[in-house]
C-alpha cells in the first residue's frame, strides 16, 4: 500500500486542527445544500498561483478549473474528452455562476514552451505541444510584432494574449453566447504577477490590463 508523505500528513493534521475544526459549522452546510459558487476561475496548473489564496476565498466560493496556461479551448463536440469543456457546461448552466475569470500569470511555462516550440518538438511534450497550439495565432502575431524584444516581453505579451483568447473561445460556446447576452454571466481576465503580488484586469474597452 502506498504512504501518504509525512509532509502532506502533517499538512492534513495542521488543517484539519486549525480550519476545519473553526469552520465546521459551514463545511457541515456545504455537505448538506451543496455548492454554489458565484464565480469560475479557469487558472493555470502552476503551483504558484492558487485561485483560493489570491482571492481569500472558502471552501464553496470559487468553482476552479486549472490546466497548463489557463486555457480553454473553442466549442467543438468531437466525441472526444473534453474536461475543460464539461467543467464549462456544468458551471454555466448548473451552478448558474454569475462571473467566469480567466487568470493567467507571470513566469507561465506553457507560454513559454508555445513560444519555444521548436524545442519542445524535440522533447516528449507531444501533449503539452498539441494542448499549447491553441494559442499558435497569438502566438505569431506576439513573435512578428517589432515592438517586442524576444524573451521576457514576448512570454509577457503572449500570456496576456493567452488570456483573451480563452475569453473568446468562452464566447464560441452556444451557452455562454445565450447567457452574457441576457447578461446573466459576466466574463472577465486577468493577470497576476508573482514576485509582486500585481493583480491586473482586462479592461475590455481600453483592451489593457489594468492593475487593480
Ligand atoms: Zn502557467
């Protein structure tokens, strides 16, 4: 039988001691009404930015989706697996979420492989690849524009561009259409920096990111 790592039990003992104990009234209220979150974070897989800890939230406040880049890709019902996609689905029309945020962030390695991608050829990333070629248009539109100096300008600019094109793949979904249309669901992106803690939102209007 497989051990749990000291670490994460001693990590399990810690919570259950110091916030489960203090907030059992409201777990108990969850287990019995259920969820339901008003906002869906799709975030990227890195351990650095936690959805949770960036926005003081609890346990049934944020209905979170995490993949590498914080992606989601266009409606298309090919009889595949699409996780993000039923996430999506669920959010939309079960839990009837008023805010749906895209939170992309600094330093993000999906970027940087898609911007690399002749490196990534060469290596076993075959899924990250294919998951990462989502963004293959921003992506040259990122690696043409002059005004960019390769390296850290560029992952910038292209996780920026990530971010609103997962917003407008959100859009490309029949529901989402029908619900920001009678202006039940709101969608939003942003971008939060880790060593400064910087969190900036898409201002649709100005197209930029705002520091909040
Ligand atoms: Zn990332």
């Amino acid at each position: 039988m497989s051990h749990l790592p000291d670490t994460l039990a001693d990590r399990y003992r810690r919570f259950k001691f110091r916030h489960f104990a203090p907030n059992q009234d409201h777990y108990e209220d969850l287990a019995a009404f259920g969820q339901n979150p008003e906002v869906m974070v799709v975030s990227c897989c890195d351990s650095r930015v936690d959805p949770e800890t960036i926005f003081s939230a609890m346990p049934g406040e944020l209905f979170v989706v995490r993949n590498v880049a914080n992606l989601i890709p266009p409606f298309e019902t090919s009889g595949k697996f699409h996780g993000v996609s039923a996430a999506l689905e669920f959010a939309a029309l079960n839990l009837r979420v008023k805010h749906i945020l895209v939170l992309g962030h600094s330093g993000c390695g999906g970027v940087r492989a898609c911007l690399e991608e002749d490196a990534a050829k060469q290596s076993e990333a075959q899924f990250i690849r294919n998951w990462m070629s989502m963004l293959g248009t921003a992506r040259d539109a990122v690696l043409r524009d002059p005004k960019l100096a390769p390296g850290s300008e560029q992952r910038y600019a292209l996780e920026l561009e990530g971010i609103k094109t997962s917003l407008a793949n959100l859009r490309t979904f029949p529901c989402i259409q029908i619900l920001e249309a009678k202006g039940r669901v709101t969608l939003h992106g942003a971008h939060f920096d880790i060593a400064t803690g910087t969190l900036s939102v898409l201002n649709d209007a100005a197209d930029a990111f705002v520091p909040v």
